[in-house]
C-alpha cells in the first residue's frame, strides 16, 4: 500500500528526491478516490525503487491542494526533482499512470 504523507515535510522530501513521484491526492469520503486507490496501490507494488509513490489526504494538508491548485479529487502529481511535470485529474487506469511516470524515468 502507497505510503500516506502527513506533513509538509515529508511531501518536501519525497518530491525532491531523486526519483520521479506520483502522488495522489485524495479524502476518504470521495468515492472516484476509492475506485483508483487499487490501481495506486498496484502501482506502488510495481515501483521496485524506480519511483515513489505516496498518498495526501486532502483533508488532512490541505496546503499541497492549494499549492497546486487542485479542486477536484482525485488528482495525480507527477514530480521529477521538485518541478510539476504533470497533473491528472479524475480516475485512471493502472497502465495509464504507469505510462505516465515511465515519461520522466
């Protein structure tokens, strides 16, 4: 299972890494949220320390939301070395994100 950050910090941390992240930003309550977790999760499984993976609930930091400017949920923010490179909104398949972060390995 995709490790969930709790804090700034650790967000900071992960993102400028030096490995391509994904993270998903989601709430409990949201249903589309739910029905992608498998397919993160999948993904995460999948990593084999390529990337990182990791899970923000946006209810609980909410200062990654308003950063990026994200008002639907589910979101997908793929980083490389700090810098945005992509955000997805709404549900996606596991091949689909996959394809996404093998954009910036």
């Amino acid at each position: 299972m995709a490790k969930i950050i709790n804090t700034i910090e650790e967000f900071e941390a992960l993102i400028n890494g030096d490995k391509v992240a994904l993270i998903d930003l989601f709430a409990t309550w949201c249903g589309p949220c739910r029905m992608i977790a498998p397919a993160i999760d999948s993904v995460y499984e999948k990593a084999d320390g390529k990337y990182e993976v990791a899970k923000i609930d946006v209810d609980e930091l909410e200062e990654v939301a308003y950063r990026y400017g994200v008002s639907s949920i589910p979101t997908l923010l793929y980083f490389k070395s700090g810098k945005l490179m992509e955000k997805a909104v709404g549900l996606r398949g596991e091949e689909q994100i996959i394809e996404t972060i093998n954009k910036y390995l």
